[in-house]
C-alpha cells in the first residue's frame, strides 16, 4: 500500500467527522488539532486534491442560488482502509520538539538577566493562557460526549495537552526561581 504524508492521514481522519469542506476542515484543524498537529491552510487543497485523485476521498459539488458552489469531500472505502491501516502502523519516532525559548535560554549566558526573566514570564504567561483554553476545549467536550463518539479520544489528546502545559508552567516557575537566586 502507498505511503503518504502525516498531514495526509490527518485530512482522512478528519473527514470522518463532519467537516467535508476545506474550509471547515481548516476551522476544525485550528480548533482541535493545531495544539499538536499544524497543517497550513495552503496544504489542505493539494491534499484534497491528491486525495481524490488517489481515490481515497470522492467529490461532490454542491450548489445553492446566490453562492458560489462548495466542494465537499467524503472518505471512499479505499480511503477508509488506508486510514485504518495507518492507524494501526507503529510510531515510526518520537516527536521532535523545536522551541525558540529553550534554544535562548539554552544560550542565555549572553543574555542579559532582565531579559531572560522577561523571557520566561512571557513564555509562562502564554502557556497560562494555552492551559486555560484546554480547559474550556475540555468542557465543551465534555457538555457533549454522549453525542460523540470521538471525544474520548479527543480527551486523551486534550489531557497530553494539559498536562504537558502544566509540566512547563511548572519549569517555568522553577527556572524563575534559580534565575531570581542568582
């Protein structure tokens, strides 16, 4: 079976919810995957497009008097199959996190102390703001899951999310301890 792209997989997963247009499909991506997956908005037609004509994904035209007509998109059992079968393959490797913060910080001898403390508030701050949407995401989830059959799932990503945010808040605080000791 051919191998495609992650962001590939990810536009078949995602056609299984009822996003079938590109553009909610980018609405949904920014709303629940972007946390962890990034897919541009650029990517999304040629994916769709690929996909068609790879028979994963069938088109359909619909029109309505006064706009202009929207392209949407379902899952072929082709499609289905390769998605499943994805799924199934082991992780190739863990994922790489690049981070602007810790390459500065890694480097912060030649940074001043007021800007490496600004630095890492800043980085807190965000991250705050970052846990405090995971929280609402939470309870939106939650206020409809018996609805969904994904939200479980949803969860699980939504907790790694969570807790890996929590984890950073925490060296954040603990980093600003040192720095302000010293």
């Amino acid at each position: 079976m051919k191998n495609y792209n992650d962001s590939t997989y990810a536009i078949l997963g995602i056609l299984t919810t009822e996003c079938k247009s590109g553009y909610s499909i980018k609405q949904f991506i920014d709303r629940s995957l972007n946390h962890f997956w990034k897919i541009s908005y650029g990517q999304i037609y040629p994916t769709l497009k690929l996909i068609v004509q790879e028979e994963l994904a069938e088109v359909r035209t619909l029109s309505s008097t006064g706009r202009p007509d929207k392209n949407e998109y379902f899952l072929t059992s082709k499609g289905m199959e390769v998605l499943k079968s994805w799924l199934e393959q082991p992780v190739k490797q863990l994922p790489i996190e690049r981070n602007e913060i810790l390459l500065k910080l890694f480097f912060g001898r030649y940074q001043g102390r007021e800007n490496k403390l600004l630095l890492l508030q800043n980085y807190k701050q965000e991250l705050e703001g970052r846990y405090n949407t995971y929280v609402s995401i939470e309870q939106a989830i939650s206020n409809h899951k018996d609805t969904n059959d994904d939200s479980m799932y949803w969860l699980f990503t939504l907790d790694y999310g969570k807790r890996t945010t929590k984890a950073a808040i925490e060296w954040c605080d603990f980093s600003l301890d040192k720095l302000e000791e010293d």
